[in-house]
C-alpha cells in the first residue's frame, strides 16, 4: 500500500492563530488519523510555522521583539493550540530549521542549474500581507489588496526570477487530467481559468538591502529567497528530501515520490500550492504533489472576520468557555472542550466551501448533538445494559469498505462533515428503535425480547464510537470503554449547557 504525507499549510509566525487555522489543523488531522487508523496506512502529518519575509520582520521591529525571539514566541502558542486541539502531529516544522536552510539552498540550486532562475529589475507592487506581487487586475477600485484592503508598496530592485510561464501547459495538463488533483472540483476550474489568462514569471528573491529577513540565495550574496519559495519547499524538508542519509532516502522515495501527497490549504493560498509549486518541483526533477485539497474560510456571525468588524473570535474563547464546563461537569475532563470544538467545524462546517461560527450555534448544536444526542444515547443504553445484561467484551470487526462504504468513500473525497453524518444517522437511529421497540418497557415482561434489543443497540453505540475516532479520539475511546465495562460513568459524556 502507497504510504501518506499530509500536511497543512504552515502559518505565518506574526499573531496569534485564529479560528482559520485551527479549523485547517483539525482538518487534517483527522484526515490523517483516518489513513492511519482506518486504512492502515503509513502517515506522515506534517504541519509548522513560515517565519521568514516582510510581514513577521516588520511586525517583530514595530514590538522591539527581536525577530527570533518574535519567531519562537509564536512557534509555541501554535503547539500549544495543537495540542489543546489533540492534534497528534510527525513533525512540525519550522523554516528557521537548519535542514531546512539546506534543503532551501539544494532547491535553488537544481532550479537554476535546469536555467529556471534568472536576474532581472522588478517594477511592480508588493502586497506585504498576501506576501506576494500583483497587478492592477489583483486590485479593487481604490488600488488596494481585496484580502488585506492596503495598498501594496512599489517595489523596484533587483531579483531572481522563476520561469512559470514556461510551466504554463505542464501546469494545465497535471490539473486538467487530475495527476494534480484539486478538491473541490469548481477551485481546480478556477485555476484553469487563470492559467488560460497567461502566467508571468515569479520574482524569487529580494534584495538583502531592503529586506534581509530570508534564507540567503546560495549563489548571490547580496539576495534573501522570496519568502514563498522557502515556505512551499517546507514540505519536502519534512518529506527528508536531499539527504545523505539512506533511511531518509527510502522515507523521502516512498512517501514523496511514491507517495501519495496531499497538502490541506485554504482558498487564498491555491495559486501557490497549484502553479509555483509544482512548476519548482518539476524544475527540480522531483514529484509534483498528487491532491490539494481547497477549504474555504470561517466567517463569523456571516461576515469576514476583522478587527473593525468587531467580530474576531479566537479559538482560545471556544476552548476556554467549554474548558470549565467539562473539567467539573464531563467524564471526558480536560480533553471535553477539544472534543467539542472539533466536533462542531468537522460536523457543520463544509469543508468544501465557507463556512460560519456562532456562539450561539456552536451551544444549540451541542444541545442537539451531544447532550440530548450522543451523551443521552450512551447514558440510556448503559443504564439498563448494566442492570439486564451480562459483559460482554466482543464486538464484530469491521471491515469498513465492506460494512460502511458509504462512509469509506466520503471520507477518501475528504468530505468529513458528509462523513460525520453517517454517524449522526447510527445515532439518530438507534433513538428512533428505542422509541419504536421501548426495550426499557419489554425488558420488565420479556426478558430474552428486551436484551435482544438492548445487545443491539448496545452493539450500534459500540460502532458509532468505533468511526468517531478519527473525528473525536477521547470520545470514541470513553464510549467504548464505558460499553465495554457496561458500567454507568460517575460524569455524563455531555452535560445539557443551558
Ligand atoms: N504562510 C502562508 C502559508 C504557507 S504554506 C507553504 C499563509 N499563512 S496564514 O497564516 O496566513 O494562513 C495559514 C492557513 O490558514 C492557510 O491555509 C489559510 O488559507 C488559512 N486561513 C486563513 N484565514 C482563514 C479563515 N478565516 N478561515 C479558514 N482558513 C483561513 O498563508
């Protein structure tokens, strides 16, 4: 079986994460927690921190931080998150990392021995937040940036630059045909349309004058690579690309060039990861990556998040606000608020498209989903499973594409909230049998009728938690213990929050 390398996009080290990011992260751990638990599959996630460029340098100068100090300080909120989100991470990378350096410089180098890479003046616009050049046509009506609404600084120095345009049929041949896989299918036909407007050479470096925040070009003293082109090659760092090692080799050859690849981003950030990167690793003789898969932004309150809107909402608010509730009133303890969150953006969030969040929403869910959903089903069964029925420790396996294919299949399209609805059906329907069959009635005049019903449902609950693990790992791991031990927990799974 080919083995897996997944991987999120590495966020800039300049504030701290927002909702965004942590949806990304949970995201892809699940989906990496599914090819490694389900599909048995060798999984490599690799996730991090892009530290170079304009914007972390600038904003490091405005707080009189020195910029490794600024760097570093972020580096650990963002593992903190992850690990306050229970997501279970190989390696997380940081492009400060001195294998990185190298592997930067080596990348260079074969781009520019195939004659990819040559110097010329830059004229043109700079937008610092998307740390990238545009045109007018990037513009809006008043000539600024329509994701960070500035308007971006001339520029004029002297660059390397990378040959695109000549990748330009490559680039439409790899994602026409689907070796470059793009999901949803309507981003991959945005990208062809642009690809059909002509693409222009990438300015690939900056002059260490102007802005010396960079991994040095290893053939010009007097440049810093572009900050993009250094993110992008993170992930074949993580891959263990150019080693002398033989091991690193093996791992680089089989989850690399063998591999199959997947880079989980959002929509702002597909030109990158569909036309620069591939257009390098191809210039380099190296595999182009196989899937991308394009989610789409979390709104707040059905707006764009922004300081002036007001309506910013970290992911620390979410966690701390059901970090209390749980740590007094949940069996789950300290990993409940994880558990809640990643319930909500894996269940009610698209993960094709955007998506919005509400305190308000997030509760009502909760309510329906958890309390009176899950945690109520669980707190039936076992009530009257451990007055009627023996324990009982075995359960059929299951051989997921044979027994679930539905299920199996949404979860290859990487479509998880589709995928968490199978569940939530398994649930919702062993609460239509329980009404329908009431074995909390039978059980008292038919024994062996009422302990059929409830080794049955007891039997469902047991595979629900079974195919929560990949989306909710405590919860899927509590529900099955409490089954098994067929012993009432002292704390509800999911208290009512009223
Ligand atoms: N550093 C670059 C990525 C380099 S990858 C080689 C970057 N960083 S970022 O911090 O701005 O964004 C990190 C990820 O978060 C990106 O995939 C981006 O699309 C995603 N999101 C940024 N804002 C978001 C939302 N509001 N909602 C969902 N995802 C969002 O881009």
């Amino acid at each position: 079986m080919k083995k897996k390398f997944v991987t999120t996009a590495i966020a800039y080290a300049n504030g701290n994460p927002h909702l965004g990011h942590a949806y990304e992260f949970v995201l892809s751990d699940t989906i990496s927690r599914f090819h490694k638990t389900w599909l048995k599959q060798d999984t490599f996630f690799l996730t991090g921190m892009d530290e170079h460029g304009q914007k972390i340098f600038e904003k490091a100068k405005s707080e009189n931080i020195d910029v490794k100090d600024f760097i570093s300080k972020y580096a650990e909120i963002f593992k903190n998150l992850d690990q306050k989100l229970s997501v279970n991470y190989d390696r997380f990378i940081r492009t400060t990392d001195k294998d990185h350096y190298e592997v930067c410089k080596k990348l260079w180098m074969k781009m520019f021995e195939t004659g990819d890479l040559y110097q010329k003046e830059y004229i043109g616009l700079y937008c610092v937040g998307c740390e990238g050049f545009k045109t007018e046509k990037d513009l809006d009506e008043n000539g600024e940036c329509p994701d960070h609404l500035k308007k971006p600084i001339e520029l004029k120095e002297k660059n390397w630059f990378f040959k695109l345009s000549k990748y330009e049929n490559f680039l439409k041949e790899k994602i026409e045909s689907g070796k470059l896989k793009i999901i949803p299918e309507f981003r991959k036909n945005e990208m062809l349309e642009f690809i059909k407007n002509g693409l222009q050479d990438v300015s690939f470096s900056r002059s260490k004058e102007l802005m010396n925040w960079g991994i040095p070009v290893p053939n010009d003293d007097t440049q810093v690579m572009y900050v993009w082109a250094d993110a992008l090659t993170n992930y074949i760092t993580g891959a263990k690309v150019f080693s002398e090692n033989e091991n690193d080799q093996k791992n680089f050859q089989e989850f690399w060039q063998d591999g199959e690849t997947l880079h989980v981003i959002g929509k702002d950030i597909l030109r990158f990861h569909s036309l620069y990167w591939p257009a390098m690793l191809y210039s380099a003789c190296l595999e182009i990556p196989k899937e991308i898969l394009v989610h789409g932004f979390i709104t707040s309150q059905g707006q764009k998040m922004s300081k002036s809107l007001g309506n910013v909402v970290l992911p620390d608010e979410i966690l701390d606000l059901y970090k209390k509730m749980g740590e007094e009133k949940s069996i789950l303890g300290e990993n409940f608020s994880s558990e809640v969150f990643r319930y909500f953006f894996l269940k009610n969030i698209n993960s094709h498209d955007d998506g919005d969040f509400t305190f308000e929403r997030m509760k009502e869910l909760y309510n329906a989903d958890l309390a009176n959903g899950l945690g109520n089903l669980v707190n039936r069964v076992v009530k009257l499973s451990e007055k009627y029925l023996e324990v009982k420790t075995d359960f059929p396996r299951i051989d997921l594409e044979k027994d679930f294919p539905d299920f199996a299949k949404s979860m290859k399209d990487y479509d998880v909230m589709n995928t968490m609805n199978f569940i939530w059906k398994i649930i919702n329907s062993c609460d239509e049998y329980m009404q329908k069959n009431e074995p909390f009635k039978v059980i008292k005049v038919d024994i062996e009728a009422g302990k059929k019903h409830l080794e049955f449902l007891r039997e469902q609950v047991y595979t629900a938690a079974r195919l929560l693990n990949a989306f909710m790992p405590t919860t899927s791991e509590t529900v099955k213990k409490i089954i098994k031990e067929n012993k009432m927990p002292e704390k509800p799974l999911f208290p009512r929050y009223e």
